[in-house]
C-alpha cells in the first residue's frame, strides 16, 4: 500500500477519500481499498517523513491534502527501481484448497460463482481499458502539473507516456491473467463432471 500512496502522490496531491477511489478503481485486483489500511499506510508515512499534509476547511469540513515529500520520492524510486518479487496472495483461493470438504454438490456451484465474480472483473478492467483508449494524447497541462510537482526527470510529453506505457501494460496483464483463470477454472469444472 506504500509504494501505491506514494505513487499516486507522485502525479498529484490527494487527500485519503481520493486515494481510495483511485485504488478501488485501478488497484482493486492488487490492494485492498479499505479506509482502515489507507490510514495505516498514510499514518506509517507520516511517521517516516515521508509524506506530509495541509490542512482546510471546505463546506465546514475539515481536509487533509497529501503530499509526498523528498524523502518519500527517494524511497518510491529506489523501492521502484528494484527487481519485483513473485508475492502473489488470493487468499480466496484458500477456499479452493479445501474445497474437498465441501459437498459435491456444492463445488460446481462454487467454481462458477468465483467464474462469475472474475468475468464482472474482466469487464471491468476491459471498460477501463476502452476508456484509456479513447482519451486523448497527454497535454502540456498535464506535463507542466507533473514537472511542478517534481516527481521524476520530466522534460516531455514523451517521458510521461512512457510512464503511462507501463500503467497500460500492468492494465493489459490483469486483464490476460483473469482471462486465463476464467479459463483454467471453466477447464476445471469439467474434471467435476
């Protein structure tokens, strides 16, 4: 959850409710989204200095606008820059694992259910997707926003798509990885039979 709030914070400065809405829509499959482990992870970075917060009232509520700050864009590019790790955890799929306590007539069942919930996923990743596409090129306003925040080396339209190249790419992958699961589990359901 570190390195996500950090990286949101990177593009822009957000408050938590902001945050979360960016997970849920573009980490769900990743994070989890849940005001608890945002406020952990934001706490924990105010801690370690490397975040930081201004404060306003808007319409009689009180507001907390996070920015990160230069210890927190060291950390986010070194934590970056390292080679990723295979950390995968579904604990839902525990729930497979012991499936052989179930009835059986309970498991078809519950196979297609998990299928079901991975096909409203995949929609939702492709709908994501479809809007990517059809957006325009990126702006000099959206360049001069990210250069002012000084988040990295950005000196062109270009350096910013190559960040979006891969923002796409992890897009692309989530939507491959459920559809082979879709897949593997439909192939599965007939072993059931």
């Amino acid at each position: 959850m570190d390195i996500i709030i950090l990286g949101l914070l990177m593009i822009q400065n957000c408050t938590i409710y902001e945050m979360k809405k960016v997970v849920e829509k573009n980490f769900g499959n990743i994070s989890s989204s849940s005001i608890g482990s945002m406020q952990a992870a934001v706490k924990k970075l105010l801690s370690k200095n490397m975040i930081c917060f201004n404060e306003y009232v808007e319409n009689s509520v009180n507001k907390k606008v996070y920015e990160i700050t230069h210890e927190g864009k060291e950390h986010f590019l070194s934590t970056i820059s390292e080679p990723m790790l295979y950390k995968e955890r579904n604990m839902e799929l525990s729930k497979f694992f012991f499936m052989g306590f179930t009835s059986k007539s309970e498991r078809l069942a519950l196979i297609a259910a998990y299928v079901f919930e991975l096909k409203k996923e995949l929609i939702r990743l492709e709908q994501i997707k479809s809007a990517a596409e059809i957006q325009p090129d990126f702006d000099e306003d959206y360049l001069s926003m990210l250069k002012e925040k000084g988040a990295v080396e950005i000196q062109s339209v270009a350096d910013v798509q190559d960040i979006a190249f891969f923002q796409l790419a992890m897009l692309n992958f989530s939507i491959d990885k459920i559809k082979f699961e879709i897949q593997w589990f439909e192939n599965f359901k007939e072993d059931l039979l």
